[in-house]
C-alpha cells in the first residue's frame, strides 16, 4: 500500500469526523476539554494531518458527537483501515531504505560463471596420458613439435564433470527401484490407509502461532493433501522446474480484541474486593484494563466485549459461526459494586450480539436488527462485532470461539482476555459506591 492509498485512508476517517464534528456544534476548545485532549490534536485527527494509534480516543469522540450506532460502526472502520494503511507505509519506507544501504554492494551476475581453478596448480604425474591434448592443438597458434608451446595440461572441471555423471547414473538406478518397490507396497495397504486418514495437515499449519496476545488458536489450522508429484520433480518444485508456491499456514486474519468496552462513560460497574478508601478513582475507558488489573477488579452484572477481525490478504475468510464457551461458573462474589461515573448522561447503545450467562447453554445471539452469522472478512472489508454478557445471579469466567473457513483450511479461533477466560459475576445486593464528577472520594450509591 503505497503513500497515496495510505493518505486517502486517513483523509476519509477526517472527512467522516468532520462531519460528526460540524453536526454536533461543539467547538474543538468544547470538545477537547470533555474528551481531556488538546483542541489541535482533535483539529489534525479531523484534518487527516494524525491518525490515533489507539481507537479509544475516536471512541469517546463520536460517542459525544451523538454519533448513530452505524456511524460508530463506520468510524471504528475507517479508523482501522488508516490504522492499517500508515503501519504499512512505515514498513515500505523501512525496506525502502534497506534496499537503497543494500544496492551499494555490487550483485554477482548469474550469467556468468565462476573462473575455473588453474589446472597449473595441479600436480600430475608425467607418465599420466594427456586426455585434452587434442583440444589445445586445436586452439593453439604454435605447431605442436615448436620448442616454446607448453605441453598441455588436463582441466579439473574435466574431472568434475565425469564425476557428476557418476553420480547422476548412480542416483538415477536408485530413484527407479524405489519406485517399483513403492509400486508394489503402495496397491494394496498403504493406499487404503491413507483413504481412512484423510487430509494430512502440514507441519507448519500444525505449529502455527497465536496472531494476536488478546486472542489465541484454540483448534490447527486443517490443510488439504499435497498434490502427487511428477516424476523426475525435485520436491518443492512443480514439473516444470519452477519452485512451487509455499501452501499458506496459520490463522489468515489479525485479531483485535477489547475486553472491557463500554456502552458508555457511566455504564460500566465492577466487583472489587477492597474497601472505599483503599480503591483508585475511576477510569476512563481507555485505562480500563490497567484499572482492572491493579485493583483485582471483575464486571458487575454485564461486560461488553469488542472483537475486530481484518483479513491479512486478498483472500477471502468465511466466518462460520460465534460460540460461547463456559469455564466455570458459580456463586456471586461478595465483593463491593463500584460505577465508573455519575451524571454524565446516556450514550449511545451499540449491541451487536447479546449472550446471556445464566442460560444452561449460553449462546451469542444476534440482537434486533443485527444478522447472524455468517460473514466475510478479507484486508479492506474487517468486521467488529460487540458481544454483551450479562449474568443476574452467577459469577462465571467465559470465551468465545470464531469458526472460519478460507479455500480449504479451517479451524476454531478463541477469543479471550490475553490468554485468560473472560469474568462476569451478579453484584445484587451487595454495597455500592460511586464517584460523582469532582469528588475527591468514593460515596454509597444512590438509587435512581
């Protein structure tokens, strides 16, 4: 992707920004002070001039601009696609700039052949027959009796070249008997056994690695038979000589995932084990996990969860279907409810999949409007999908699972917290404390 595809990316997210910008009548100076960022840094995200490098920021930015659930969906996608279009120019100006260091060293030309070794250098015994003398009374200008031309002596890639013969003729005998021994082994048992095996996958598609630390490859990756070969081919190369094109190993799309989304800056409760004083502020949704992680934090009541997946090619991945898988569940903690934020006012719903933990069976279950699995990925066409679980009455640790499908390779991809089971417990009556906007310090949770 070169400057010019990169730029449009980041000029269409500014476009759209702009225009939520503009639709709002909010000032950059408004904007800025709400969102806790400076009035020119929002000023070059809406100019095209910067493109965040995390999507929380732009977020927070169209939520307050009363952006409608599609135009988040838009936003968070263009934003992905400039994300993407800027890591790339600075991976081409990287191997721009190796390819210039590099052009320095002068490159061997493959047309020409290394010089021989000097016969002069080789020792030869004078009775030894002289095999190449009537090539060089040939090619000599001197009469073979004249006192002054030297004797002629024999080349070593003379030598060489019987010797490769050799081995030729040697190596040729030993790949036909094997052959015919394979020939006769091969009709009956093996040939079977292989029909019940089925598809053998490669050795790479079997040690493919996680694409992404938010997620990780629960199932291999299945890859079809190799085609017999040729004849006569060398392995890894077709008939005709040409080396043959690595078969592509791995999970084909990269994974995004945010475990602790918020529907909005008030919405979000946890489950701490700490009493008030000893609990931090509360933080925005950007620091979120940080927060979780210091104070030993679980989702009150329900956690939403935001998934991206973007194709890393131009082939196309199918996914089949979303699953949610129970690791254990149990009674309430009895820990102390704390909210994110008092008094700042509803946001935007955005619900793509709902998934309700109390269920026996939980299942991800499209919301209204929203359809099912399933969907089509590929570099420029990612997906983001918003999962909210809830639980009115268990604590319970869960994941999710991604079918995918691409040409003949398929496999389960999981979905979780960094290697770690997402966590969801019920917080009814237990205390609860929020933080109103310029306290100082927790207060009991009013009702209402």
């Amino acid at each position: 992707m070169g400057t010019a595809d990169s730029t449009g990316e980041a000029e269409r997210l500014a476009a759209l920004l702009s225009t939520l910008k503009e639709r709002s009548g909010l000032s950059y100076g408004a904007l800025g002070k709400r969102l806790h960022l400076s009035a020119s840094t929002l000023h070059r995200y809406c100019n095209g001039d910067a493109v965040p490098a995390d999507f929380a920021p732009l977020n927070r930015f169209a939520r307050l601009c009363r952006a409608t659930p599609e135009e988040l969906v838009e936003v968070h996608r263009r934003w992905i696609l400039a994300d993407a279009a800027r890591e790339q120019r600075g991976k081409g100006a990287g191997g721009a700039a190796g390819g210039a260091a590099g052009s320095d060293a002068p490159a061997a030309d493959p047309g020409t052949p290394a010089d021989p070794p000097d016969a002069d250098d080789t020792p030869k015994s004078p009775d030894t027959p002289d095999t190449s003398e009537t090539e060089e009374t040939q090619n000599t200008a001197e009469p073979p009796d004249s006192p002054s031309a030297p004797r002629p002596r024999p080349r070593r890639r003379l030598i060489l070249a019987a010797t490769a013969g050799v081995i030729a003729v040697a190596a040729t005998a030993a790949l036909l008997v094997g052959r015919l021994v394979d020939d006769g082994a091969g009709a009956g048992a093996g040939q079977a056994a292989g029909a019940a095996r089925g598809p053998v996958a490669s050795p790479e598609a079997a040690e493919s690695p996680s694409p992404s630390p938010s997620g990780s490859a629960s199932g291999k990756p299945s890859a079809s038979p190799s085609p017999s070969g040729t004849p006569g081919a060398s392995p890894g190369s077709t008939a005709d000589g040409k080396p043959a094109a690595p078969a592509p190993t791995g999970v084909p799309f990269h994974a995004s995932v945010r475990a602790h989304a918020w529907e909005n800056q008030c919405s979000q409760r946890y489950l701490v084990d700490r009493e008030p004083d000893a609990v931090r502020p509360p933080p925005v949704e950007q620091d979120a996990p940080a927060w979780v992680a210091a104070m030993g934090a679980v989702s009150a009541d329900e956690q939403v969860v935001e998934v991206t997946l973007q194709g890393k090619g131009s082939e196309t991945v199918v996914l089949q279907a979303l699953h949610v898988r129970v690791v254990r569940t149990g009674e309430p903690l009895p820990w102390t409810d704390y909210g994110t934020g008092v008094g700042c006012g509803g946001g935007v719903a955005l619900r793509t999949f709902d998934v309700d933990l109390d269920q026996g069976s939980p299942a991800a279950r499209a919301a209204e409007g929203q359809r099912p699995f399933p969907y089509k990925i590929s570099e420029s066409d990612p997906e983001m999908f918003r999962v909210t679980a809830h639980t009115g009455g268990r604590d319970v640790s869960w994941y999710l699972e991604v079918e995918w499908s691409s040409g003949e390779r398929q496999g389960v991809f999981r979905v979780d917290d960094r290697g770690r089971p997402f966590r969801t417990s019920a917080s009814a009556g237990r205390p609860a404390y929020d933080y109103p906007p310029g306290a100082s310090e927790w207060s009991e949770h009013q009702p209402g």
